[in-house]
C-alpha cells in the first residue's frame, strides 16, 4: 500500500485526534511539513474549545475525515521562521485562527477578507497539499506568516485564545455593520461563549448592552459580572412587549433553532439584526417586520486576518479576554460532554504545554534521585519577623520606559537598581531617592536581563537582538557584542569574579563567554536542554538553567558533571536562596518549586499567584524568611519558607509584574511590570 502524503512528511508532531463519529478523542502520533522560506513555526501552550470543534470529531456537519486533529483557537510562541519571514521572530507571543491558508490573489483577498475567500485552507479537517490539515490539540503548527497573528504583551495566553474564534466572530460584525456607534444600545442574543464576548465588546464601544436569554439564572452574571446594562428573559412577554422598539442592533449569537420575529420585534426603526450561530436547522424568516420597521438582518463568518489583529490589538487596549475554564489535555472528553449541555463559563481551554505530554505522567527527578536525607530548608536569620517588617508601602515609582518594563535588578550593595524593557533600553536608578541617573541604548530589540558586577564597574545585558552586550557602567560605552545563539536571550549572569558572563537561550542551551578575553566566540556551550532556556544563575562550580523543558539542570564545571530536575513543568526563572543551599524555581503552572541544590529534594511548593504565560522573576527575602514573587494580575504575594502560607497578598501594578528583586540588607524591594513601571516597595 503507498504511504499518504501524510505520513511522508518529515517532522513529527503528538496531538489527541478522533477516530470515528463517536467524537472521543484519544493520543495521536502525525507529522507535520518542514519549516518554509514563508513560515513559522509555533510551540502551541493553549488551544481553545470551539463548539465547532465537538460538529466536526461527532461529523454533524457530515465533512470530517478521520483521524481529524481539532482546534483553531491557538496560541503559542514561535519556535522557527522563514528566510522571508521579517514581521515576527522566535520567542515572539502569537495566534493562529480559523484559517492557515487562501490564493492571496482574488478580489476577496485583496480586500483583506481571507476568510471569504473559495480556496480558503481552514486549519483543520480540511484538504491541503495532499494531505488534511491537523489543528492546536497539538504540540506545534507550522504556518504561512501571513495567517499568523501578534499577541498584544498585555493579554495572557490562555484568556486570550478564545479570541481566535469567538472574538472574531463577534467583533468583525458589530465593525462591519456598524454596531459601535457610543450610546446606541445593543441587544446579545445567548450568553455562552459568543454572547459574553459580545456585551465585553458592547461596552468597550460605549454602548448600552441588554442581555436576550431564555435563562432568568444568567441575570446576575451576566450584569454583575460581565458588566451588561439589563437583562431581558425572552419566554416572559410582558418584559418582551415593553423592550419592543427599543433597541439599535441585535447580534444573535444562539446556535439552537429559535424565533427571529421576537428578536425583530426589539428593534427599532431602521435597527439591525445580526446572526452568527449556526442552528442545525434552517430558521423561518419574517419579512413583514423587517419591510414595515425597514430593519436589516445579515450574518458574519468570523474575519480575515487583518480585522482579527485589528481585534487583537483593541483587546489589547481595553483588556477583554475569555472568560474560561483551564482544563488538561486528558479532560477534553469530559469537556466535549460538558459542551453539550453549555456547562460551561464560557469557554473551555487546553492547557497544552503543560499536559499534553506529561497526561497521566508523574514528576520525576533524574540523576538527584530523591532517596538521600532530606536536607533542612534555608537558615531563617530573623526567624521574629512578622508580616508588617515586609515591605508594602510604595515610596517611589520609577518612570521612564516607553513600554513594558521586563526586569529590575538591585545592584550588590543596593544603592541603585537596573532595569531593562520592551523600548530596548536598559536604565540605571536610584530607587531610594527616585532619580534616573543613566540610560544605556544600543540594543536592537528588547532588553530582556541585565546583571552588573559587584563593583558596579560592568554590567551585561542581553535580549531579543539574539546578543549579549558588555558595558563600561561609567561611560555607557559597549565594550564587546557576544555573538553565537541562535534566537533570543533571556537570561544573564556574571560569575563571582566578573570574568564570565554566561546567557541562557532560546536556541536551547547556556553559553559561557570570556570578559578577559578579545575573542567573541563562547568558551563554553551546554545544549543537552530539549527546549528555550528562560534563566540562569551561577555559584562558585556551577551554572544552574531553568527551561520550558520542565528541568533545572545544574552543571558542575570543575567535572564536568550534569545533574537534571524534572519539574514537568515549564520552568521560566531560577533563583538561589541567600545561604546558596536551594534552588527557587518558577514554573508555568502558576507554582513556584523550593529545590535541595545538592540532593535534588522538592522541599516545598508556593501556589496562590498566576503564572501562565509570562516570565516572572521570583525571589527570597534576604532573611530567606520568606518566598515572593509576582502575579500577572497585578500582585506581590509573599509566602513562609516553610509552611507556604501566604502571608501577604498586595495590588503592586496595573498589569504583570515581571520581576521582583529584594535588597541585599533592608526590608526594601523594587518590582517592574509590563504597566510600563518600577515601583519601590518599604516598611
């Protein structure tokens, strides 16, 4: 028998496919095309769960072809790109929606409607290049560049998906048909996962939004929490009769079989209906109302790919996301079931990095083992500090950067503190007295870390230019460009003596590079990661890397000796406690891990704060008393060492908050935050 297509292509992908009308979906082991001139490829972290996605594994609409890989609600960060690929790059935030694929050339997509267009590629169940194209329950995608989408840094990864698909839905007709106009008052028809995007829209045009439903129980959620205007129960007719002629446009969302004629009764004189669900049977148009009243009824299939990002970036700046339930991959049966009956608020999501590979897999930790003495977690010098000696109070807020502030670093001694951001700039304070003292530009993409010797005669920075620069502190002089990864950089740190600065990678490994030395190529590379590094740190013998892997592998240098930490878990910082005894690690599943640096223990776990999509530096106090770290809500949160309580629990920034250092000697510590500021924290 000739192979498919198929199986003939060269990379290999995992995902969860469905194999017949039964609709279960179970582990699949595909393949994917390699990378093009033209595309990208993405490491999928969350896939949302479109009411789509059920038709299509159960062949409702009569079109699927097995096995068939959902999902076209993807986010991810990109891992590879094109020789023609110029507007995005690896590490970069982004979206794939409902299409991968059109013929760019007709009257539709020169209009920038894709979605339109006859040989439009949905991106998945759908024939393309010999082969059917597979969705985001997945691993990865490689994708044409132009179907890709740029997340707003703003919006998290998870909450986010949903508007891949829902959003768009929703967004594109209430633009095209002119549902925006502030003070005219909108009516949403079904509150489920269109209809709750639909008032958050609502109200970010300035419209006054009415909630149609057939569930009197929805009225509190939907006002209370969603932020309607009113809500209208559509089986009451008193309250129907005397919402008639009172409203601007309707967008009707309800994808079960209804009545049109009520829904164009609340209308008003030249008002407009739109419909976006798809009932499974045809619904009885009224043409009476719509001639008499001269009212408009039209439909909206999702958007083209230039409206979804002009979507993505007005969410940006109003912050609308989904409302979702975060679920694992192996729960997606029980999800599909549960979206039959709308048990859900409002949208279920995949959390695929973090469960696709590991569903049904435990912890485990190689080399370390876990059979030694358990060792005691660090000393606690001031075991009498109480909660109010930690530093709540605000004393300063540190302005400057023009974008997300990505890092903040007290310098040894604590007089002055660096920070780094989105603006490529790196910037040198002090946060005591609130004085910007000096600004470092030469980078060009963002500055993602920065560390300064304990002289404070050097530092190193390092960033999205895929270089690591080193700078005369005094002068602001760049005094050599380490060059050599390949992709970003995300972490740097210098050694005790400052001859060696080593960086952490996208491109999968650590790289040592000599201060002394004339010479700009690496004296030493660690590549056994199996994905980015995200962190670094250094003692006497060892360099210690955290990676999207789900490992911190420590890497003794004296013997060339690796140990490696699985975490199963995505890890996006690491840090030492002040005695140099443990390893603080911050992994994706919004929990921070205490780790025995010399055996390998799992000592404690730190849970409360939200970290899903960010990298957030966290940290001890300098009493090792306590753990802290921040949250991409907004909050500080610190924690005893050793019981894990959460003990403080604070709104520092308007949005994440990237890093938290904690002063060397004082109750003082600065925070950033992709709000744009450092804050400077006391008792």
């Amino acid at each position: 028998m000739a192979k498919s297509a198929e199986t003939e292509l060269p990379l290999k992908a995992f995902g969860w496919a469905a194999r017949d009308t039964s609709g279960i979906l179970s582990p699949f082991h595909f393949s994917r095309r390699e990378n093009g001139d033209d595309d990208v490829t993405l490491k999928i972290l969350f896939c949302g769960v479109c009411h789509s996605d059920l038709h299509t594994v159960r062949n409702d609409w009569g079109s699927t072809i097995y096995p068939v890989v959902p999902g076209h609600e993807i986010v991810g960060v990109v891992t590879k790109t094109g020789n023609n690929v110029k507007k995005f790059k690896v590490g970069d935030k982004v979206g794939v929606g409902v299409i991968v694929e059109s013929c760019k050339a007709c009257e539709i997509c020169q209009q920038d409607l894709e979605n339109y267009c006859p040989q439009a590629v949905f991106t998945y169940n759908y024939p393309y290049n010999g082969t059917r194209t597979r969705g985001g329950y997945s691993d990865f995608v490689v994708v044409h560049h132009k179907y890709v989408l740029q997340f707003p840094d703003n919006l998290p990864l998870d909450a986010g998906a949903p508007l891949l698909c829902a959003g768009i839905t929703v967004f594109s007709p209430m633009k095209y048909y002119g549902m925006t106009e502030p003070g005219k008052h909108l009516g949403v028809a079904g509150l489920g996962g269109l209809g709750h995007l639909a008032i958050k829209f609502g109200k970010a045009f300035g419209l006054k939004v009415t909630v149609i439903s057939t569930s009197p129980n929805k009225e509190a959620e939907a006002i209370q929490r969603l932020g309607a205007d009113s809500f209208l129960v559509s089986s009451e007719p008193e309250k129907m009769k005397a919402a008639m002629g009172t409203m601007d446009y309707i967008i009707d969302t309800i994808s079960a079989v209804h009545s049109l004629i009520s829904l164009l009764g609340l209308l008003k004189l030249n008002g407009k209906l739109v419909t976006v669900g798809l009932p499974g049977k045809p619904l009885e148009l009224p043409l009476f109302p719509l001639v008499v009243g001269r009212k408009l009824i039209g439909g909206s299939n999702f958007g083209g790919i230039k409206e979804t990002q002009d979507m993505l970036d007005f969410c940006g700046k109003h912050n609308i996301t989904a409302d979702i339930e975060l679920i694992k991959m192996d729960e997606i049966n029980t999800a599909m079931e549960r979206l039959i009956k709308s048990d859900v608020k409002y949208r279920f999501v995949i959390d695929v990095a973090n469960s696709l590979s590991m569903a049904g897999k435990s912890k485990t930790q190689t080399a370390h083992g876990g059979d030694g003495e358990r060792v005691s977690l660090p000393r606690r010098e001031k075991e009498e500090m109480s909660v109010e000696d930690l530093p709540q109070k605000e004393v300063n807020v540190l302005k400057g950067h023009e974008g997300g502030v990505l890092a903040a670093r007290f310098n040894g001694d604590g007089n002055y503190c660096l920070s780094c951001g989105k603006d490529r700039t790196i910037r040198l304070w002090n946060p005591h007295r609130g004085i910007h003292i000096k600004t470092y530009k030469s980078h060009g993409r963002e500055v993602r870390d920065v560390h300064v010797t304990p002289d404070n005669s050097k530092l190193c920075s390092c960033g999205g230019d895929r270089q690591i620069f080193y700078w005369d502190v005094a002068t602001g002089r760049v005094i050599r460009k380490f060059r050599g990864h390949d992709g970003e950089v995300n972490g740097v740190k210098f050694n005790e003596y400052s001859s060696v600065v080593v960086s952490a990678g996208y491109d999968q490994s650590l790289r040592a590079w000599d201060c002394r030395s004339h010479s700009t190529e690496p004296i030493q590379i660690i590549d056994t990661f199996a994905d980015s590094v995200m962190s670094v740190c250094l003692t006497k013998t060892e360099i210690i890397g955290g990676s999207v892997d789900g490992t911190v592998r420590t890497f003794d240098i004296r013997i060339g000796r690796e140990i490696s930490d699985n975490f199963g878990q995505p890890v996006n910082s690491v840090s030492l406690s002040n005695d140099g005894n443990c390893i603080l690690a911050g992994c994706l599943d919004s929990t921070l891990r205490l780790l025995d640096r010399s055996t390998g223990e799992l000592l404690q776990e730190y849970k409360g704060h939200t970290n899903k999509s960010y990298k957030l530096n966290c940290c001890l106090t300098n009493t090792d008393a306590h753990v802290t770290g921040g949250s991409e809500d907004g909050f500080i949160y610190f924690w005893d060492l050793v019981d894990a309580s959460v003990v403080s629990r604070f709104r520092a920034h308007t949005s994440v908050v990237t890093s938290v250092s904690y002063h060397p000697k004082e109750n003082c510590m600065v925070t950033s935050s992709v709000d744009g500021t450092i804050r400077v924290w006391k008792t």
